[in-house]
C-alpha cells in the first residue's frame, strides 16, 4: 500500500497587494471572469508545497478575448507560460513580462466545468534554474521566442528553483 502525498498549502513569501482572483485597475469590472493561479513545487519527485497566486488580467488579454468575440473567430489558446527576474509589481496595462528568462509551451490544457479551462506547464528540474519572481501567460501570436505574443495574466512568485526542483503551473480560468 503507498502512502498517501503529503501536500501543505502556504502564501507566498513574496509580497503582493493583489488578492486572489481578482482583478486590479482594469482586469475584469463585471466580475465575468474568474481566475486563480497556483505552483506546485516538487523536491526530488517528491510533493512540496502548494502556493496559489494573486494575479492580474492584463488590458491586453481583455481586449484579445473582445476581438474574439466580436470578429467571430476562435478564442486564443494561452499557449506558453514565461518566468522572469523583475519583481515589479502586475499592473493591468503590462503587456510583457519585466524581465522574461525562461519560456515553455503549455504542456496540456483541459477543459473543467461548463466555463472552466485548466492551463498546466511543467518545468523540469533542468529547466530554469535560478532567481524566479514573476510568472506569465501569453496568447494570440505567441511562439517559443521571449516577449511574443500576448501577455494575458501576470502574476509575482519567488522563488530560488535548482535542478533537483519541478515546478508546475496551474491556471484555471472560469467564465460566467
């Protein structure tokens, strides 16, 4: 019989005013549109802690969901999460990243409930290491190549990674 995985739960370390889930100057006024953000930190395969994140949706990733809707054509995919070294703090007119360091193609994403889409990367445990303080999600023409695409969301997260650390980043978006 395995044991089950210890799993905590804990704020992060890293100063931010923005609350969970909700928008700051900007973002979403009607409250149409729920997001939370969380890390799942991983030691040597092992179940660390679980940190959710404030995060802001940015202008930008409003008005890409408008020109969806109003040419008719598909909503974007979030397609790549990007993590940087700047530490400044989310604003909803950020169109990128402070300093991107590190960017991934999202490795899956799912649909949940009616309105709910789950956006997952993994980052393994040679990938990205060092100083982490911000994370991003981009849309639209994004590609591999830091600062393309549109930066959807923004949020800060600290975090010293090295290569014996997985990280993986989960966004759920809910619209209702």
């Amino acid at each position: 019989m395995t044991k089950p995985e210890k799993r905590t739960t804990t704020a992060s370390k890293q100063p931010n005013p923005l609350p969970v889930g909700q928008p700051l100057e900007g973002g979403d006024p009607l409250g149409l549109w729920g997001f939370e953000a969380k890390v799942i930190e991983r030691r040597s395969g092992r179940a660390g802690r679980v940190v959710l994140l404030p995060n802001i949706i940015t202008n930008a990733g409003l008005d890409l969901i408008a020109e969806a809707l109003r040419e008719g054509s598909a909503l974007p995919e979030i397609g790549y999460v990007a993590v940087g070294d700047d530490n400044t703090t989310p604003a909803a007119g950020d169109v990128l990243l402070g300093n991107e360091v590190f960017r991934k193609q999202t490795t899956v994403q799912v649909a949940g409930a009616t309105g709910v889409s789950i956006t997952t990367v993994y980052i393994a445990p040679g990938e990205a290491n060092q100083q982490l303080e911000e994370i991003g999600w981009f849309a639209g023409a994004a590609t591999g190549s830091a600062d393309t695409g549109t930066l959807v969301a923004r949020t800060l997260y600290s975090k010293l990674k090295d290569n014996l650390e997985s990280i993986q980043i989960e966004r759920t978006d809910t619209f209702s």
